[in-house]
C-alpha cells in the first residue's frame, strides 16, 4: 500500500498564483509514488473532493479572505481525520499553522517557505505563536533559494534544518530551434519587442521600467493586471511612453509573446519577489533576462553575465543600459538566451524538484523511524 502524502496550501489551481502552480506541480509529480492528497480553501461553502493531477483534492469551505488569508475554519477538523505518512505545508498560511496547533498533529512535518510575511504587523502578532510553533516542529525546512534563506530573519533561528530546493516548472515542447519567433506577435507591434509579465503592484517595480524605456528604441510588451494599471497607464503618457508600451492585460497563453521577443525584463525592486518563475518561462523559450539584485532568490535564476544582466533595484539608468546592450548586440543575446535555455531545462526542471523532494522525504522518515527505533529500545 503506497504511502499518503498531504498538502496544506492556501488554495489550488485552477485558482492562479504561485505557489499554488508550485503545489499542483509536486501533486503530480509525486502521485506516481505516494498517494497525494491537497487540502486547500475552496470557492463555495460546502466541502468538494476531486481527483485532479493524480492527486486527491479536498476544498474547503471558505468564509472569506482576510489579509490574503482564507478563512477555512474547518481545516483543523479535516486535519484530525487524517494520518499521513508526512504533512507538507506550504506558507506564509498562519492558517495551517493554527490548524496544525489544534489538530495536535505529531507526525512528520516539512514545511515550504516560500517567502516572509513582509508588513501586515497586526496579523503578524496574533498569528507568529502558532507560525513559529510549527517551524519549530518541523523536521525539515524547504527554501527556493540559498540567497532567500541567508537573508530572511524569519528563517535565521531555524537554518540548521533548511534544505534549499529551487523550484521547478514543466515546460513546454521546446521548438526545433531555440528561439522560433511568432510572426501573428510580430505583425501587431514595432520590433525589437521587450517582454514583462507579472501583477502590476509597487514591488514589481513596472514605474522603474516606464522610465527606462525613455533611453530605449523598442517595444515593451506588459502582461498583467492589477491594482497599479491605471497609474502604470498615466505614468506612461506622463513619461512620453505611450507608444512603445502596451499593456496586454490578462494573457492565457503566453507562449507566442515569448518566443516572439528579444529579451525579458523583470525590474522588480523588493524581496516580495521570492523567487520570480517567469524568468523561467522567458530562460526555456532561449530568452536572456534583465532582473535586479535584490535579496532574494531572483539574481539565482539568472545569472548576471551568463544568462542574462542583473542591475541594481530602482535603478532606471542601469536597467536602460542592460536592455540596450543586449538589444544592440545580437551575438550576446544569442549566447545568452542559449545558456539561460540550457540553465533553465538542467536546474530548474520540475521532474528535478519532485525528485529532490522525494529524497527529502525519504530522509524525514528515516530519521524519524530511527528515533522511534531508538526510543523503544530504551
């Protein structure tokens, strides 16, 4: 009988994020070893179980969102039913820590931190008890990146049990080359086209980027929605941009727009950008990539001088300056799509993380069987 394995996340795709991508990924790449089970906040208020990704989901009913939190009272309960072989929670979720508290849950325990709850001071103290218990409680700690790990105050009292584990994404069927343009993109805006996708919010540093594009002759493509765009859109006429940025909006598919650009940019400014896995989209289609070297895992995806160029956050000049070189210089951008490429399909494969994963686990039950071993012949 093969072994259960539970997920706590905060929600579960089709709803759109992250680290939900990131749960879906390792729910399906695990189920062909342990039976996979996902709880996580649903979007109606009864209970939905579903099979999905090989992997048994369990929605609960949801009283609403709170400081991005969902209220899943009922987490707690659904905890208390299960015995898994080893709980995995993924955070910042204060609600899965709460649960795992009440549900007096014992067994072996990794958590995923994804990132610091950065701000949100209130929620902060009524939520660090039950956090910090379950930190403590947990036999191992995954981070995404070695740089996040040395940086992050949440995590300094607890590194000596941090096992850094980069994220992993399927990719697409690469193309017979490397980077096969998309003539439809092609013939809707003026070329070179410059490409960025994220949620148009302050860290993302997208005001950063309108500037820029004043010392640059080409095309940014703007993919996002969010609460910033209709600043982002004055800013741009204010800044004499309007006609070299175009703001998609939503895009499903973002396959054509990718293989269809010269660069990606991604000029975020904060380390609320954890780790930044569209880098890892724009690498795989032979994209070189301009991010910032912010503390965080970003600068570890790509890699200043290799795969791309890293310049300094909130730095308008020097991000101009990177765009253009790589603009101007079609040998280094060719080198440099192709490394990111390759970077991208050798360390940042999800069938490499489900398999580092796995070893973790592997390893967290061992110990765990050998100190019981241990207890009983005491």
């Amino acid at each position: 009988m093969r072994r259960t394995i539970v997920h706590i996340g905060k929600f579960y795709p089709p709803h759109p994020g992250g680290i939900e991508s990131h749960v879906q990924i390792l729910a399906s790449g695990l189920s062909g070893f342990f039976h996979v089970q996902v709880i996580a906040a649903g979007e109606a208020m009864s209970t939905k179980v579903e099979l999905l990704d090989g992997a048994t989901i369990t929605r609960l009913p949801t009283f609403g969102v709170v400081a991005s939190l969902p209220l899943t009272p009922t987490l707690p309960l659904q905890l208390m039913k299960l015995d898994p072989a080893l709980l995995h929670v993924h955070v910042p979720n204060p609600g899965a820590a709460f649960a795992v508290a009440i549900a007096r849950y014992r067994g072996p325990l990794v958590v995923t931190h994804h990132a610091d709850t950065l701000g949100r001071r209130l929620l902060k103290k009524l939520t660090n008890p039950y956090v910090t218990n379950m930190m403590k409680r947990a036999d191992r700690i995954v981070v995404t990146s070695h740089r996040y790990l040395e940086s992050s105050e949440e995590l300094a009292p607890f590194r000596s049990k941090c096992t850094v584990i980069p994220l992993g994404m399927n990719y697409p069927e690469p193309p017979a080359s490397p980077h096969s343009f998309d003539p439809a993109v092609l013939t809707r805006f003026d070329s070179p086209l410059i490409l960025s996708v994220g949620r148009l919010v302050p860290y993302k540093g997208y005001i950063g980027l309108l500037r820029a594009m004043q010392a640059v002759n080409a095309t940014l493509l703007l993919i996002g929605t969010g609460p910033l765009e209709r600043d982002l859109k004055s800013a741009a006429r204010n800044l004499g941009v309007c006609g070299k940025v175009k703001f998609l909006g939503w895009i499903d598919d973002l396959q054509p727009y990718y293989r269809a650009s010269s660069l990606f940019v991604l000029p975020s400014i904060t380390r609320a950008e954890a780790f930044g896995m569209v880098q890892l989209e724009a690498m795989a289609v032979g994209l070189p990539v301009v991010n910032t070297d912010i503390d965080s895992g970003v600068p570890e995806v790509s890699l200043d001088g290799i795969t791309g160029i890293t310049v300094p956050p909130a730095d308008s000049a020097a991000l101009a300056r990177a765009i253009n070189l790589l603009l101007e210089s079609p040998g280094l951008r060719q080198r440099m799509g192709a490394a990111a490429r390759a970077r991208a399909f050798s360390e940042f494969a999800a069938g490499l993380m489900v398999r580092r994963t796995m070893e973790l686990y592997d390893e967290v039950l061992s110990t765990r069987m050998q100190d019981s071993l241990a207890a009983d012949a005491m």
